[in-house]
C-alpha cells in the first residue's frame, strides 16, 4: 500500500481534514501509486485562510530584516533536503534525475535566497516631499501553484509574500503534492511564527475556489492554465480582490536570416524539450526563412538524436515522461490533430508511444515543419515535446507571426547583428525575450501580454506584487489641522482664497 498522508499544515501544526474522499499521486514513469493524500475540504480552506489572517498583523509589524532572517533558515533548512527534494520531484512529476537535482531544486533554491536578499535591501519607506509613502503588507495571499517546476513555481511565489510580510495559504497541485509537504517541514523547522505559513491539499474547484473567494484572502496568485485564470479572475473579480496570474504560452523562437542556424536551432530545441516540454516557457514554435526550413528541420532532427527518452532516475535520461495520464491523452490528440488537420506536415516523431517505453506516460519528441501559424498545433498551447516549424519569408511577416497568438508570454530572437535581433525583441508583444541565448535573470520582472497573464513576479516586481502603498502626508513647517484640510497661518494659499467654503 502506499503511504497515507492524512493531515494539512495550519497553524504551525499537522492538522487532520475532515476530508472523505482520497487523492492518490502517481508516479509517471511506473504508472503506480506513490501515496494517497487527502482530497482538501472547504473546512481546510477556511482553517487555514483563519489561521493565516490570526498571524498577519504580527508577521507584518516584523521589521523586514527579521522577516528575512527567518526566511534564510527556510532555504537552509530546504539546502540540507535538497536530495530528498530531487527525488520527490522525480517520483512525483517525472523529472530526470540530474535535471530535478540541478534545475527543479538548485534554481528554486537560488530564487529563494534571491528573494530574501532583495526584500532585505528594499526601501520599504520613502520622503516624497511632505508624504512619507510605505509599502506595507498586502493582507492574507492564497498562491495556487502548478504541477509541471512546482518547487521552483511555488518558492516564487511564498518567499515574496512571506518576505513582504503578508501570511500564506499555499495549495499545491494535488497531482504533485509531496514536494508540498517537504516544504512545509522545512518551513516548521526554521520556526515561523504559527499561521503565517499554511499548506492545504486537495483540487482547485473545492480548495482552490475556496480560497479564491473567501473573506479573509487578500490576494490570490495563480500560475496555472488560461482556463484556469479566467475563472480565478472571475471569482476574485466579483469580491474586489488583487489576483496575480502567471498563465500560458505560445513562444516563438524567431532565427533570423543572418543567424547561425545550426546554434539557434540546437539552443532552441533544447529549451523546447526542458521538462519534457511541460513549461509555459516552452518555444515551441521555431521561425525559420522559408529557403532554410529544410536545413532547419534537418537540424532539429539531429538535436533530438542526442536526448534519450526514458527511466527518470537512471542518470542517462534527459526526458522522462508526461506528468499524467490525462497529460497523455492530451498531448497524444494534440499531435493526431497536427496529422490529420492539415496544415503541417508530420517529419519526426508522432502520437505513437517512444520504442520500448510501453509503460509510463511516454510521449515521443515531434516535429512538424510547414506548419501553417493558424492551424491548432500553431496557436494552441500543447505543453509538450511537440516543435511546429514554421516558415516566414521576411522579417515584418515573422513579427506579425510571432505576436499572431493569444498568448504573450516568452520568445526568442537570434541574429548575427545584435542591434538587429534587440530591435526585433523591442517589437515582440511578450513579457521575456531571450537575445541571442541571453540567460534567465531573477532580478528581472516575469510575467506575460495578453492572455498570458496579469502581473509580475521575480526581483523588486515580485515583492512588490504582495505590497499595497499608503501615502502619510505629514505637516509641514507652521501647518495646522483646519477641517480637513491643511491651512498655513503664515499666509492663505491662492486656492484657498478663491474658495468659497461657505
């Protein structure tokens, strides 16, 4: 039998659900049962949005460099789990495990301390003449993150508000649970008061909803499926509530006719098959000039020779499976459509499963070239190790391509001139445009145009997304209270002379 795990952490402590009903978290590569997990209650939801709001008004009069000293025995509790980390998330999403240990885990690790580091020198208060303006917590934050990086989504998410001083209620996918509950360990072992981190199990339209309308949540981020954001919009919409969302994308990866083709195509193929193609970064579509599309597909092709599919944990893999099997399913109809629908052209790959993987939810990587930009496969999100080629034949029809979605999330655009390649990045309607292979940078803001998203996170925008401004206008020199206004017994201002205050 597989473990059972029968609580949620409230409260600073395991607390019991009064759930009936169980969820069980599979392990992708065996198909099997990994543990069951409670399927979290409207109770849960309140316990927990209640024990968040009791902490609130203590956490947030924590002077931030106490906040942030607590914050680091967070991530050096989580250092000292970062092997258990890497093999949950292997189990639970599929990860491989040398991309679980190095990415998943060491790039949420360097993103928590990052965040520490950046509340720990932000000007929390600031003279703007005679106002003194503070940005202070934004109140309890319900942050509903996804299953595909979830430590890595989740941190940059929690260390923020918990860094700005607002308490959390955090809900985990229930298909990725068990990263969840290391944390909360984690976080119980660095002592946080009681209540100002809370974790509750259970599905989005029980827990999540929950949350997302209850009185005492403030603000709610949710990074997650552009279905998901409009009804989280919605809901939070209706009570006036801030709602953060970090949502889908359609990225391109635009190579320029002056490129290295070869080094822009491999790069590219690369960050397309990162998680199995499970990231809302994904630049799962590739523009190339008509005349190289052949070369480019070529190429391609020869980089996806070098990845091997198969057991997460067997340190040769570079590409587990899907993170389900609804994920499957979907993934599978995605690549049927791309056949069948016209507009494309199969090449490599396909909807059949990989060769000796008749377990698991394989997929193979897939390419289509000839790919028309308004087919499906060209305007959907497929989250998956799925490349549409797609030819342009000048730079102005490649631009229109690449903004011609609903998404504007993440692209990329490769040139031999570099103040070519940033002007066209300067024309992409996206939040993030990778120049020439230009590296992640946590400092900068993270959020997408359009249906990708409202919102910002990572560095100074990620903070400041759970901080609301008070402006104090503090009297000046011979300044005295008269009604409600400020009235100098020097002389009467001009404006207060032509005033008729009867």
């Amino acid at each position: 039998m597989p473990p059972r795990h029968d609580d949620q952490w409230i409260g600073g402590a395991w607390t019991a659900s009064d759930a009936d009903g169980r969820l069980v978290v599979t392990d992708p590569s065996t198909e099997r049962a990994l543990a069951t997990v409670p399927a979290g209650t409207v109770r849960d939801a309140d316990l927990a949005a209640r024990a968040a709001a009791g902490a609130f008004e203590r956490w947030s009069a924590t002077p931030p460099r106490e906040r942030a000293a607590l914050l680091r025995r967070v991530v050096e509790a989580m250092e000292v789990r970062a092997d258990r980390f890497a093999e949950v998330i292997t189990a639970e999403v599929g990860a491989p495990a040398r991309m679980a240990r190095q990415t998943h885990v060491g790039l949420s690790l360097g993103m928590a301390a990052h965040c520490v580091e950046t509340a720990a020198s932000y000007a929390f208060e600031q003279r703007v003449g005679h106002s003194l303006v503070v940005r202070e917590a934004a109140g309890v934050a319900a942050c509903i993150t996804p299953w595909n990086t979830p430590l890595l989504l989740t941190v940059q998410k929690i260390f923020p508000a918990l860094a700005a001083g607002c308490t959390v209620v955090h809900k985990p996918s229930e298909i990725t649970p068990l990263h969840a509950r290391l944390l909360a360990e984690a976080i119980a072992e660095a002592d946080l008061p009681p209540g100002v981190f809370n974790m509750v199990v259970g599905t989005g339209p029980t827990v999540g909803t929950a949350l997302v309308t209850h009185p005492l949540v403030d603000v709610v981020s949710l990074t997650g499926s552009t279905r998901a954001g409009r009804e989280v919009s919605a809901l939070g919409a209706d009570r006036v509530k801030r709602v953060h969302l970090e949502l889908g994308g359609k990225n391109a990866s635009l190579v320029l006719d002056d490129a290295d083709l070869a080094a822009s195509v491999a790069a590219t193929v690369d960050q397309m098959l990162f998680n199995t193609g499970q990231t809302c970064l994904q630049w799962s579509r590739l523009l190339v000039p008509r005349a190289r599309q052949d070369e480019a597909v070529r190429l391609a092709g020869q980089a996806m020779d070098g990845y091997v599919t198969g057991d997460p944990r067997d340190p040769a893999t570079d590409l587990g499976p899907l993170v389900s099997a609804e994920a499957h399913a979907r993934v599978t109809e995605y690549i049927r459509r791309g056949t069948e629908e016209g507009g494309a052209r199969l090449v490599r790959g396909g909807a059949g499963r990989p060769a000796g993987l008749a377990t698991g939810y394989y997929v193979q990587p897939t390419i289509f070239a000839d790919v028309d930009p308004l087919t499906t496969i060209g305007q959907e999100e497929i989250f998956g190790p799925v490349l549409s080629v797609i030819p342009y034949d000048d730079e102005d029809e490649a631009v229109r391509i690449v903004n011609g979605t609903r998404y504007g999330l993440h692209g990329a655009v490769w040139s031999g001139d570099g103040a070519r390649a940033e002007r066209v990045a300067r024309r992409f309607r996206s939040g993030l445009v990778d120049v020439n292979g230009g590296q992640f940078n946590p400092a900068a803001p993270f959020g997408g145009f359009k249906q990708s998203g409202i919102g910002r996170e990572c560095g100074t925008a990620g903070l400041e997304a759970f901080l609301e401004t008070k402006s104090m206008q503090l009297p000046q020199g011979g300044d005295q209270v008269v009604g409600p206004r400020l009235r100098s017994t020097a002389a009467a201002r001009p404006a207060d002379t032509e005033r008729n205050d009867g």
